[in-house]
C-alpha cells in the first residue's frame, strides 16, 4: 500500500491506498484497498512497545536515554506491514525474540500474536471500520451550556482524539519508567509542563466519554479545553460538561 492523505474542513486525513489502484489497475485491487494510517499505526506502535517495554527500559536506564519515538521504533524494528481484512502482519527486523514462547504468550495477551510458522511475524488483529457509522449524540441533562444538538466538529474531534492518544501515551511512558518526569516529556515535545500535565489528564477520562469523542458522538461545543484536568469521579466529569451518563 501506499501512504496519502486528503483534506476535509481543514483537517488532513492520512490513509494507505492500494498502490495498483493509483496506477489505475481497479481490477487487480485487493478488497481490502483503502485504510485509515492513524488507526493503523498506533496499534501497531502500541503492540510493539509492550513487546519491546522490559528490554527497552533496560537499556534505557542503562544508557540515560529517553524513550524512542514512534518514527524510531517503526524505523528500526518493522521491515513490512501487510494489512488483511482481519489482521495486520507486521514483519519485524533482527532476529526472532530469544525469549520465544513466553514472549508470544504475553505478547497475545496484549493484543498481538506471534506467526508460528515464521516467528519474526507479529500478528495483530485489526478490522477495518465501516466507512459509515450510526451516530447517537450525548444528549445534555437539563439546562446545560451545551444545548447544541449538532455533533462535535471533525476538526475539534480530530484534536481531541490525538491529545487523549498523546495523553495516554505520555502516561504509559510514566508508568514503565522510559521517562521519570514530565520536565522530561516537555522537553522531548518542546512545550511547557503545564500543557503536558493538562494532556495527561485526558487519560483518565470515562471510558464512554473516550469512545464517544472517537465515534464522533459529542454535542459540539464539547472539546480540549473542557475536557482536560476534569474531575476523578467519571459521574463528576459528565456533570461538568452538563451531559447525561
């Protein structure tokens, strides 16, 4: 596949395409000829930070490094990626894992699977999303500041998706000690400590707030600014934003 991307209202949407449908040979295209880049490459960037996080932040503290973007580790440990209507394959560069059964069983755990007959294929199940999907906004409860019923613009969902992403990410960072403070993370992303502070409170945000904002089901008026640093209690945070649980 080959990567591109289009513009909608401002916003630009990465996908892979088939590349024999950009030469014009529709009748040689897979069924399988569009997918979205985002979706892909996060599971498969998740998946390979489990797998690599023991050895990785070994060698790290080893070595006082900080963590390795995801455009480092995609570049040093994947060699290909085949995406299949279930699945995605990922080929991985270097040897096979010296840990062998007991890294393709925690790894299953986690949301990836080794390939048996060739145990440099990791496997992760993934399958594409209809290009249409049912919507139900988030209606509000009672008088609320958010009495539009119109959902949340593409563009502001666009930026929430990405700061909860980046939210959780920088948090699971934390947590497995590739970095030990956020000074770090603010340095590495040339930003203040305040905005990284902010950005990981949106991880621990309700799960269905999380889904809705991905699923497009926030009222607009619903965004970055009134959803960070929200309240522990999940019910405390949709009576914030004035929404029904």
């Amino acid at each position: 596949m080959t990567p591109s991307y289009a513009i909608k209202n401002g916003v630009r949407y990465r996908y892979y395409i088939s590349s024999v449908l950009v030469q014009g040979q529709a009748d040689k295209a897979a069924t399988l000829n569009r997918a979205p880049a985002a979706e892909i490459e996060a599971l498969i960037t998740s998946a390979l930070r489990k797998q690599l996080k023991v050895q990785s932040s070994n060698k790290l503290e080893a070595q006082g490094s900080r963590s390795p973007s995801d455009q480092d580790l995609i570049c040093t440990h994947i060699a290909r990626v085949d995406v299949k209507p279930d699945h995605l394959a990922v080929q991985l560069s270097g040897e096979p894992d010296p840990q062998g059964g007991k890294q393709d069983r925690a790894l299953s755990r986690k949301g990836g699977a080794r390939d048996h007959a060739n145990p440099n294929i990791m496997l992760i199940p993934w399958r594409k999303p209809p290009p249409k999907r049912p919507r139900e906004i988030i209606l509000p409860a009672g008088r609320s500041s958010h009495q539009d019923s119109r959902p949340i613009r593409a563009e502001t969902r666009a930026r929430l998706v990405t700061a909860i992403a980046k939210g959780r990410r920088w948090l699971d960072e934390l947590i497995a000690g590739t970095v030990t403070t956020v000074e770090q993370i603010a340095t590495t992303e040339n930003c203040t400590v305040r905005q990284v502070n902010m950005t990981i409170s949106l991880a621990f945000l309700a799960p269905n707030l999380v889904q809705a904002a991905v699923e497009g089901r926030l009222p607009r008026g619903v965004g970055i600014a009134n959803l960070r640093d929200a309240p522990a209690e999940w019910s405390a945070q949709y009576a914030r934003l004035g929404l029904a649980p």
